[in-house]
C-alpha cells in the first residue's frame, strides 16, 4: 500500500554527537523533509543538522514540548503525516518505514514506536523510565480502558489528527498529552515494537535524577489534569 510522504521533527538541544547519524538514517524515499527544531544548543547541532540535509528551526525557549510546537508551526503547507523521532540516536530511525507503513495499513491516526514491546537494549531504559511507563500507562488503563505499552518519543500522526489533539504541553508532558488525547478523541491509535539503543551524547533527562522527578511528576500531572477536565469525551 502507498504510503504518504511524512515530514520528520526531531527536537533536538545539544545532540551534536547523534544528530548527524540520525539525520543520515532516515529513509528519504518516505520523508519530504526533515525538520531539526534547535532548542537553545550550545554544541554544533545546529550547523550539523544543516550539513545533513534538514531544514534548522530555531526555538530558543527550552522544552521538549516547546521545540516539538516549534515545529509543528514550521511544518509546508500540505504536510499529511507528521514524524516525531529525537535527536540522540536512541531509536533506529530507519523504522520510521514501520511506523508509517502501519499508519497507511491499520489506516490508523496515530502509530507509537513501543520500546517495552520492542526489547530495548540494556542500558537505554533506566528502571525509572520502566516504573514511570508502567505507572502513567497502569493509570491511563484505569480511566480509559486502553493498555499502552509505552510513553516513547518515536510516532507518526496524520497532521489532520495532530490539529484536532490540540497540543499545548512545553515540556516533558509532550507524548503523554498526546497518547491522552488520542484516546479522548477516539483516534485510531496503534502500537507497533521498536528497538532502542542507549544514546550518543549525554541525556538531559532520564539520566539525571532531576529531569527524572520533574519528568515524572509532569507527566501523571498531565494526565491527571486531562482527565479531571474532560473524562472520556
Ligand atoms: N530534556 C530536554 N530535551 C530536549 C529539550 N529540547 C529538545 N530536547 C530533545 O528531546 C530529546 C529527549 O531528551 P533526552 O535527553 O534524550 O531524554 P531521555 O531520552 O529521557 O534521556 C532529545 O532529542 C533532546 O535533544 C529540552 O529543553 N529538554
Ligand atoms: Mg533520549
């Protein structure tokens, strides 16, 4: 089945060392283009996002969600389905075909790249990582009947979907809003295992014990205050 040509948005602050692998292993026969949101680097990113072939969108206020709104603002007219992937080299970009292939054959809305269900390689999720996936997804299965397996950052939405979802969340409560909303909304959403690889370069969240706990904290936050406002509407 034909796939649609999708934009890739990688949020990216200091990945100098993946962004250039990331970029190089995206399969471009799928990919009209790749957008690299910089998000206030401080290392190269930026200039080795260019030397890769991605157009570089500046967003200067810091957040994962935050830089993914940047670009989503940033996206060419007529965009029909839209990548999220991060820049540290973590997740195999060269899945991005899976993940639109099952967009195109379950002709679902949203597809998740689930690492849980993908063994992921040891050492690139931390047991925090693990509870924190168990507990949100345990919670969300409570309130919405629907067993997620993962909260991981590589997706692919229909743009139509993506602006019904409404996303406003700046920071780490990003893929969870969406994952929530989804739900809220009735989108057709599937989970298809992906594999993932302890990153390049040094992580600003699940590698650090505050990032870990602001995480945390931010996401059942957002699904708390998601569901408290409009339970299964
Ligand atoms: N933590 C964080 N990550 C950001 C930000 N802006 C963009 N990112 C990107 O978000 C992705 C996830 O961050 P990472 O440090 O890998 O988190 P981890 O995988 O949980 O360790 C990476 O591609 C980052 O470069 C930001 O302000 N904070
Ligand atoms: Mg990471």
């Amino acid at each position: 089945m034909p796939t649609s040509p999708a934009v890739v948005i990688i949020p990216a602050y200091n990945e100098e060392p993946g962004i250039s692998r990331v970029i190089a292993d995206i399969p471009r026969d799928l990919i009209s283009e790749i957008i690299v949101v910089d998000n206030g680097s401080t290392d190269r990113t930026a200039a080795k996002a260019r030397e890769g072939g991605a157009r570089v969108i500046s967003q200067p206020d810091r957040g994962y969600g935050a830089a993914c709104l940047a670009g989503i603002a940033g996206l060419p007219p007529g965009t029909e389905v839209v990548l999220f992937l991060d820049g540290d080299y973590s997740d195999d970009p060269a899945q991005a075909k899976d993940l639109l292939r099952a967009l195109e054959e379950h002709r679902s809305d949203l597809v998740l790249g689930s690492r849980t269900r993908g063994c992921p390689q040891p050492g690139s999720l931390t047991p925090q990582q693990r509870f924190g996936n168990w507990l949100s997804t345990a919670i969300i299965r409570l309130i919405y009947g629907h067993a997620y397996s993962d909260l991981g950052p590589f997706r692919a939405i229909r743009r139509e979907a993506l602006s019904k979802l409404d996303m406003q969340d700046r920071t780490y409560g990003w893929t969870v809003e969406m994952q929530v909303k989804a739900l809220q909304q009735g989108l057709k959403v599937v989970e298809i295992p992906v594999s993932y690889r302890p990153r390049l370069g040094r992580s600003k969240v699940s590698g650090t014990l505050s990032g870990t706990v602001k995480a945390g904290f931010k996401i059942l936050w957002t699904i708390a205050r998601l569901s408290l406002r409009s339970p299964l509407t």
